[in-house]
C-alpha cells in the first residue's frame, strides 16, 4: 500500500513537473493563421488603442488610451504613440523600427535598453525586449515578452508579460484598431 502511494505521487510529479517545463510557444506556431499579420501594413496611418495593466494577481491597476500615428518608408517605420491614463498622466514613445527580412524586425525607443527584437508569422508577432520603467523616481529595467495578433483587417490584440529577474510582475492588455 505504501509502494503504491509513493508510485502515485512521484507519477503526479513528474506530471507537474514536465507541465511546467512546457515549451513556451514561437511565431512559427501559428504560421498557418490567417489574416497573415504584416507589421507594417497595419501600423500604418493612424491607429488607436485601448489597454490596461493588470499586476500579477491579476487585478487591474492602470487603464489607458493610446493614439499613434505610423508611417513607413521601405523597411523603416515610425510609430508615434501618444499615452493618456485613467489618472490623466500622458506619456509619449517613439518607436523606429526597421524590417530586416522575412517576418524578422528590429526597434528602438528612448526607453528601451539596446534592441527590441520582433519575429512574425501567420498571424502572430512576438516582440522581446527590455523597457526601462519609472516608478516613483526610480528606473526599473523590465523584461517584456509582448505577443501581438491580427483578428482582422482592423483590429490587432496584443498581450504583453512583463517580469524581472525570471518573475512576474504582470501583464499589459491592448486592443489596437485601425482607423
């Protein structure tokens, strides 16, 4: 009886334990999904976003608007994005992206730390980079693993993981739509 207690719960385990060693998922994953999401044939004109932060609990603790103005030349971008919270506090980043190849991008901000590294396919865009964050005065570097979808001609969803260290601090919701 006990071999057989000790068998179930190093069976149960190994289960958990393989679970949380799942495979996180990549672009190619979702390379047969349609509409195919082109970067810069979306974010371009004008765009609009609604978004929140959730902390890692999950509660939501900050809503915003988000109003850009994006333009292409080649495989050079500009996405002008204008900031305003539910606190009225109003913030601006200037993304200049470049698209290196085939589903392959790259993008710098003021306030990300060297490169953000972008990798599309189907319709899925997956961005990695780290995001220096002012909080009350201080600057913290936030590692971002932000994963943008295309649902439709006009509408992009984009959920973004933000964590320090390997943990999770919480996630940032959006919902851009094509003006």
């Amino acid at each position: 009886m006990m071999q057989r207690r000790w068998l179930l719960a190093a069976t149960g385990g190994l289960a958990l334990l393989a679970s949380g060693c799942a495979a996180p998922p990549r672009p190619a994953d979702y390379a047969a999904e349609r509409p195919q999401f082109e970067l810069d044939r979306f974010f371009n004109g004008v765009v609009s976003a609604h978004g929140m932060f959730s902390d890692r609990s999950g509660k939501v603790v900050r809503r915003f608007t988000v109003l850009m103005n994006c333009s292409w030349n080649g495989n050079q971008g500009v996405l002008d994005e204008d900031f305003t919270y539910s606190d009225g506090k109003t913030e601006k980043r200037v993304w200049r992206i470049t698209k290196s190849g085939p589903g392959r991008y790259h993008a710098q901000a003021d306030d990300v730390v060297g490169s953000a590294i972008g990798e599309a396919a189907g319709n899925a865009l997956n961005w990695r980079y780290t995001l220096r964050l002012p909080v009350d005065g201080k600057a913290y570097e936030v590692e971002f693993d932000d994963w943008m979808f295309q649902i439709d001609e006009r509408v992009v969803l984009n959920r973004a993981m933000m964590s320090k260290f390997g943990i999770r601090l919480g996630e940032v919701t959006l919902a851009f739509r094509k003006q």
